[in-house]
C-alpha cells in the first residue's frame, strides 16, 4: 500500500472511522459478523493486525447482506490471513453476543485444514503471524485471548465476546 494511503487511512480514518461506527450502529437494528480461529500442524493460531484498530486479532469481518454466515468466515479468513479453507473443515464454534456494540453478534468458527491463498493486499490488515497460544503478543485483544483460552481448555464458551 502506497505511504500516501497509509498516511489517509491512520490521520483521516482515525477520527472519521469511529463516527461512522457510531452512525452505523445507531441505525442498524443487528450487525452479524464472523472470526476464524486458524490453526497450524504446529498448533500456532493466526492473528491479523487491522489498519483501523489497535492489537491482534483473530482473522473475520461483517456478513455481508444476503451471505451465509460459513462462507462469509471462509472469505474473510482468505481475504485477511491468506487461508482457503478445505470443504467441510469450518467448525461452528460459538454465537456471541459483543456487548459493546448494542445489537452486534459475533460467529466463531475454528479452522484446522487450508491452503494457502492470496490475502487480499487493500491495506486493511497490516500484519499477519501464527503465535503460540501459550504465548500470545502482549496487545492480543482481550476478545480474543478469552476465544483462544476457551479452545485450549474446550470448555463452555462464554456469551459475551
């Protein structure tokens, strides 16, 4: 991404982003949208860095308006991490509900047999790793550490993202 689009995206976008989330929010009766929890033969877990929002999180994004909510997951984890996932290998996992945003859900899905694909490279993530769950970056959201400790002890997940 050229310097000039990272530029607008960190200065402009960092004040317009949030208005309009607050306007999109109070105008929308219910957002749905997805994350994956990738894993590799390793059993490192995929994290992507996003333009607009600090920290690591699991690779997803909104359902888009008449999408099935699997195949929103399989392209958002292609579009964010580069991963095409293999037929039938997306686990439904869990349906949260993110209490900061009033009306807002959140479908989690695991993912343990992909591809690798071509991540779509429109500046929206700005990083990509696989950490060691047990060893997670110090600014992996708190969302996504209380998903990934929920797998590693499959236990009950909780409501709330």
């Amino acid at each position: 991404m050229s310097d000039t689009r990272y530029l607008w995206r960190r200065r402009i976008g960092g004040w317009l982003t949030p208005a309009f989330r607050f306007y999109w929010r109070r105008t929308r009766a219910m957002t749905l949208g997805v994350r994956v929890l990738a894993t590799d033969s390793e059993g490192r877990i995929c994290l992507v860095r996003h333009s607009y929002i600090d920290g690591w999180h699991l690779p997803g994004g909104g359902v888009e308006r008449d999408e099935d909510v699997s195949l929103s997951a399989e392209r958002e984890v292609a579009e964010e991490a580069g991963l095409s996932p293999e037929p039938g290998s997306l686990t439904l996992a869990g349906v949260y509900r993110n209490p900061t945003f009033r009306g807002d859900h959140i479908v989690l899905f695991y993912l343990h047999s992909w591809v690798t694909c071509a991540a779509k490279e429109d500046g929206e993530i700005t990083d990509r790793i696989w950490a060691d769950p047990g060893r997670l970056p110090q600014d992996t959201s708190p969302a996504t550490r209380r998903r990934i400790d929920e797998y590693r002890s499959a236990g009950n997940p909780a409501r709330d993202w």
